[in-house]
C-alpha cells in the first residue's frame, strides 16, 4: 500500500497486492513460527508448569476472539470481491465491507482488553511464571498486528468510500486483504497453541 501509481495493476495480478507486503508477511510469519517453536520447546521442558496453568486460561475469550476474526477476514474479502466487480463510479461499495473489519479488528482488541483485566485483576502479570510470559508476550505482540490491520483498513476504507478502488484499480485493497489475513491466520495458529492443545512430553 504505496502510493497511487500502486492502483493499477491488473486486476488478477499474483500474489494479489503489493509485492512488498508479501515479504513483510513471510517476515513476520518467520516471527511468529519461532516464537510458537520456542513456546513448544518450552512446554515440553517444564510440562508441570505449563500444563496447570493452560486450564486457567479461559478458553471463550479466545473463541470470541476467534469469531470477531474470522467474521472480519469474511468482511475484507468480501471487499475485495466488490472492488474487483466494480466500475470506478461503484468501486465505494466495497468501503462498508471494509468498515466490517474495522469494527471486528477493534472488537477483538476491547475483548483481548477485557481478558488482560481480568488476569490482572487475579494478579496475574508478565512476570508471574514462564507460562504467562508467553501468554503475553505472544498475544500482545498479536495484538500489535491486529492494531495495525485497524488501522490499515480504516485508510483503506477511506479511500474506497472516494471511489478509489474498482475493477482496474485493485492492488491497494488487496494489499490490506493479504495483511488481514495473515494476522487472522496467525491467530488461528495462537490460539489452539496457547488455549487448547497440550504438547506431549
């Protein structure tokens, strides 16, 4: 998402987007799946300890979270499919999809917030034990993606609201669909990982 002579590659132009966000995303996949393999490593070390505190860990949050997600990935999808059927004078139609994801982006960061309060609350912090360091760690730095997909999409959603993606004019949206979804993806990842799953020792 540079600038405007970005908005003009053909329609059906692979990987969809700006090549750039495709090397931040395998950057940042490459992140993600070390934290994950660290967090492995060390469930299996001190198995005593991360499998008493998992069950602590309320699971709905995250199936909450997991929906508002997934119900926002469907919404910068469906975006996608409406700027690409689009003329330039209908291409604004895609902006109310794209608001779908704003809402549900900043859904999942109040619900994420709610979470954290209670854990602090029962005086359960960064510093507690190995188990919530990553608990933390990982799903703050989730948070951080989620935060900027936000905001990503909000700029994208204002300029689609002045018509500025359609049919001959799509990498820009595209772009912000390919960031989304890989934040989705990840969470979809995240939280079976920490919520659900034992390692086997």
């Amino acid at each position: 998402m540079t600038g405007e002579n970005l908005v003009t590659a053909p329609k059906n132009s692979y990987p969809p987007g700006d090549l750039a966000i495709w090397f931040f995303i395998l950057a940042e996949l490459t992140a993600f799946f070390a934290l994950f393999a660290t967090y492995a490593v060390s469930y299996r070390i001190h198995y005593p300890l991360f499998a008493a505190m998992q069950p602590t860990l309320d699971a709905r949050w995250g199936a909450v979270n997991t929906v508002l997600l997934l119900l926002g990935s469907w919404g910068v999808a469906r975006a996608v499919v409406a700027a690409k059927a689009a003329s330039p004078q209908e291409g604004r139609r895609s902006s109310t999809w794209l608001l779908l994801g704003v809402a549900c982006g900043f859904l999942f960061l109040v619900s994420k917030g709610f979470e954290y309060a209670a854990k602090f609350r029962a005086g359960i912090d960064l510093d507690t034990n190995l188990f919530f360091t990553f608990y933390f760690s990982l799903t703050a730095f989730h948070a951080m993606h989620v935060l900027l997909g936000v905001v990503i999409l909000a700029i994208v959603a204002v300029k689609a609201r002045h018509g500025s993606y359609h049919r001959d004019a799509t990498v820009g949206i595209e772009t912000a669909a390919s960031y989304w979804h890989m934040v989705d993806l990840v969470w979809l990842i995240l939280f079976p990982l920490l919520y659900l799953l034992t390692i086997p020792v």
